[in-house]
C-alpha cells in the first residue's frame, strides 16, 4: 500500500480513554474520537472500543500509528505484559501488516518488533505530541492536561528537551505530573481547605473528584465528562456539589451554592499551583526562550492558557498547528494530540521511507 494512497488512523490507548484521529489521503484531519475505556476493569471493555470504533473507520486502504500508555494499568502483572496483551487485543481487530507502533527513538516499528522490545512503546505518546510541535515549532512548553496526568515537555531549536524518558524518571523531572480534570481524587490536591473561616480537613476518601470541581466552577468540556461520578449519579450542579460536600463531612444543603461554588474554585487554583509548580521548574532550567509559548493540548488545556496569561507567555493551541483542527462535533483535535501526532508523523516517515527506497 502506497501512503500517498491510504488514509492514516492515529489511535492513542490509553487507561481511560481510546482515543482516534482519522485522515485522508492528503493527510487532511477527517475526524476525531474519544472512547471511554475504562481499562482496569478488564480487557473486554478494550476490544469492545477497538471493535466499535474500527467498525465506523477502517477501509482496505488505511495504515494505523499506534500509541499506548494503557499498558501501566494494575489489569496487567507489569508493563511488558501490558503492550503484549494490548497489542494482541488490538490486532484482533485490526490487521497487523497495517500497523505501526511508535516508539521511544521516535520511530514506527512494527506489530513484531514492538513485541520483542516492549519498552520501546510503552506509554510513548507524549513523545510523538512533543515530536509534531516541534517539528512546528522552533521552541515552547508543549502541556498536555488530560482527564488524569498533565505532560510537560519543552522544546528548542526543533529539538525535544525531555529530560526524563520513563514514567518514574519523568515524574521524578516533574514533566509528568499526576493531576488531570476528570478523574484526580480531591486529596491529590489538598488536604485542607478554607471554609466558613477555617481551615478544614479533607477526608481521604473518593466521595467527589476533579471532575466535580470543574463542572461547579464551569470549565469542563461536555464531551470529556466520559465516566462516571463517584457515587453513579448524576453530573448536575447540585449533584456535583453534594459530592463535593461529603469531602469535607457536610450536607449540601447545610451551606450556600456560594460557598461550595468558592471552595470548588479553591480546589481548581490548587490544580493549577501543582502544573505551575513543574512548570517553574522545567522553565527555570533556562534551555528554552523567556518568549517561547505554552502550547495547550488535552481536554484540559484551558488551564494552560491561564498559565500563559499569568506567565505573560504566549499560549498556542495544539490544533493551530494541524490543518482541518476543528471538526465541528466538540472534540477536535487538540483534545486529542497524540493520536493527531501518530497520524501525521507516520505519514512523514513512510514517505521519507518510499523517496530513500
């Protein structure tokens, strides 16, 4: 199959989410998906968003760039086993002589070699986002605010600046950071918190998440709210509030719309001081220009944008910088960055590959 001639699918596997970019032959952005997933409860929920989604999307003349980071969820004994059961779970639905893996060295292997070096792909697509921007871009922040991990990575001179490569190394350099506006536990944030004039604690339980806070403070995206709440109800504002209460041992009913609508805010600038915290440090190692942007990417990249406001910065939005970003349905394709990434760099690499041949 010639990639001048065949349609590109970008797919993202994550833990949580599934998420899919579909282009045309010219490369253009057709269309854009996200999946619930909820991965830890077993696999089938996995083949059944593949098998839902190739059904809609696959023809005979369509590759697919495959990126992953479900493989660290507790279903799997390690991750090796994660990218194995994964990869072989994929394929079922897709064939495997379509498929491209991305990797680590930012190359696509394929379906066997991605197999025999399992670290190679696991939890990889932050690099492919990092990849595209800069290829873009000569210098930024890129941020990737997703339901549940933020990714910071900067970049200069068309060159990725990443000091760590694995999870533990990256969330040691803080370019991974385990805050997300869907599906944080509240006492990530804070464990006290002012109220009616004092400070109270929170209780270490998962009685309401981030998802809450940012419906009551009203920032989160319709089309990312994908999972359910705390306790299986509803997502309304009262609702939301009620959770919210039980985090701190009270009733909704026992305080004003006001006062849960001000300590929901208190939890949203508390998101916010952790990403600007590893933002700090990652600008402070002065590899990148006082000039350079943010560029937000993830259902979560309004935050970004407040970054850049309060740093002075310029802020770039990830679907700026592909063609055909918006789609019209609400998900486009900054929500989905690194699906977009795979997408758009495997078509590079083959064509780099046939004029080399």
């Amino acid at each position: 199959m010639q990639p001048d001639r065949a349609n590109v699918v970008g797919w993202d596997l994550g833990g949580a989410h599934v998420k899919t970019c579909v282009t045309d032959h010219q490369g253009r952005i057709v269309r854009v998906l996200q999946t619930a997933c909820p991965l830890w409860k077993g696999l089938p929920y996995f083949r059944d968003a593949i098998a839902a989604i190739s059904d809609e999307i696959v023809s005979t003349e369509t590759l697919h760039a495959v990126t992953m980071t479900g493989e660290m969820v507790d279903l799997f004994s390690d991750r090796a086993e994660g990218v194995q059961k994964l990869i072989d779970a994929f394929c079922e639905h897709i064939a495997p002589s379509s498929v491209y893996f991305y990797t680590y060295d930012q190359r696509f292997v394929s379906m066997s070699e991605a197999l025999e070096n399992s670290q190679s792909v696991a939890s990889a697509n932050w690099q492919a986002s990092a990849r595209l921007a800069a290829d873009r871009l000569a210098s930024g922040l890129l941020i990737d605010i997703g339901s549940t991990t933020t990714d910071l990575i900067p970049f200069s001179e068309h060159c990725i600046l990443a000091q760590g490569c694995t999870d533990f190394e990256r969330m040691r350099d803080e370019e991974l950071v385990y805050v997300g506006v869907v599906r944080t536990p509240l006492t990530c944030l804070a464990h006290v918190v002012p109220f009616e004039g004092h400070w109270v604690a929170v209780m270490n339980e998962q009685f309401a998440n981030a998802a809450d806070v940012f419906r009551l403070v009203d920032r989160l995206p319709a089309h990312a709210d994908m999972h359910p709440s705390a306790d299986q109800a509803g997502k309304s504002w009262e609702e939301s509030a009620r959770r919210l209460a039980r985090m701190i041992g009270r009733d909704f009913a026992t305080a004003s719309e006001t006062a849960w609508r001000r300590l929901a805010e208190y939890f949203a600038e508390q998101s916010l001081g952790k990403i600007r915290h590893a933002c700090d440090k990652i600008l402070s190692r002065g590899r990148i220009p006082e000039d350079a942007p943010l560029v937000g990417v993830g259902v979560g990249r309004f935050l970004v944008e407040e970054l850049a406001r309060r740093m002075r910065r310029p802020y770039i939005d990830f679907g700026a910088l592909v063609a055909d970003a918006s789609l019209g349905s609400g998900i486009d394709a900054a929500d989905c960055g690194p699906a977009v990434a795979v997408a758009q760099l495997l078509r590079k690499e083959l064509r780099e590959r046939q004029v080399g041949s």
